[in-house]
C-alpha cells in the first residue's frame, strides 16, 4: 500500500495495486529529463475513445509505470519558474489516458493536462512550479488513469526570498603614500545565489 495513492477502484484496493513498476520493479525516472513530444490530449478514433474509456483490472495496472513519485525542487526563488517531469509508461496492448487533476495554483501552468498514451509508449508531463508568494510547499497532486483510477505524487519547495549577497559589508578608502591622483578604487562583487534575476542598485 503506497501512501501517495489518495484513492483507487474498489479492485485495485483489494490488490494493492496501480502504477508502480509496469512489471520492472524498482524502476527509475528521471524527473529532470523533459519530454519534447507530447501525445494527443483526447482520444480521436473510435478505438481510442473505447480503450481510454475502460476500467483496468490490477493486472492491467501492474502494466503501467509512473513517476517519480515524489518531486522536489529543494530551494526556490520566489517568482521563479522551475519544472520537472512525471513519467508515465503504458506497456498495455491499448491506449490509455492520463489527465491532471485538481492542480494547486502553484502549478496551474503544468503541461498538458492529459495525454492519450498509445500501448507501449511513455509519456512525460511537464510539472511546472511558480509562487508569487513565500511559504513551504508540500502537497499529493492527484492524477487519473482512463477516467477511472486516481493515484497521487508528491511535490514539495521551499519558496525563498532574492537575497543578494556583497563580497564586502565595509570599505575602506585610504590614499597610499605614493598614491598622487584624486580617487581610489574599491570592488565589491554582488553574487546572486538564488534562481531568479534580482534587479538592483
């Protein structure tokens, strides 16, 4: 029994199953690795529309692989964008569809929403994270498979302020001996550690 599963069909309660290893346990997604193509967000055919349409038998499930599941983008910058990758596998003989539900307003830009999935292809949903505000982010994003089956993965920030930081906090401006012009010359390097642009002056 996963904890990150916020539901599923009564079938696949008594199994414990959903899309855990797609029959490779302990496989691994990379959650920095952005998928450039992107599948139809609805079935068009009447195949389709039949196939995204039908409920799974845990045996079916166990063919389908997502993740990570758990995504952390660790420390960022308040007003920055940031995005990671949800990973879906579906090694069944047919299309499936897998739609993002209910998606907080710090990743309302998550793209695309759905995806119809053709058999055996993988599919990756770019989760895209941006707050206007500080705070800690921990939240189970619900995902559902062919209308059906609900699972959840965890995303969690840590949204921090632009704090810009001074190789120096004091500078002395002393003339030398052997110093005969009218102006000395001090650095003092600005470092930006965060992942947003900072104007300043």
């Amino acid at each position: 029994t996963d904890p990150l599963f916020l539901k599923t069909t009564a079938a696949n309660d008594a199994d414990g199953g959903g899309p855990q290893g797609g029959g490779k346990k302990g496989r691994k997604f990379d959650e920095n690795r952005l998928f450039k193509r992107k599948f139809p967000a609805q079935p068009k055919t009447g195949t389709e529309i039949t196939e995204c349409k039908a409920q799974l038998s845990p045996a079916q499930m166990e063919q389908i692989a997502a993740g990570p599941k758990h995504l952390s983008f660790n420390q960022v910058c308040i007003h920055s964008t940031n995005s990671k990758c949800l990973a879906v596998s579906n090694n069944l003989p047919q299309a499936i569809l897998v739609s993002l539900d209910c998606l907080p307003e710090e990743l309302r830009t998550c793209y695309p929403s759905s995806q119809v999935i053709p058999p055996g292809a993988t599919a990756g949903f770019d989760v895209v994270f941006h707050s206007n505000c500080i705070q800690a982010f921990r939240k189970n994003i619900e995902y559902k498979i062919n209308g059906h089956h609900s699972f959840a993965f965890l995303v969690d920030a840590e949204v921090v302020p632009l704090q810009l930081s001074l190789s120096h906090a004091t500078r002395s401006f002393t003339f030398s001996a052997d110093n005969n012009t009218f102006e000395v010359c001090k650095t003092v390097t600005v470092h930006n550690p965060g992942n947003y642009e900072a104007d300043f002056e």
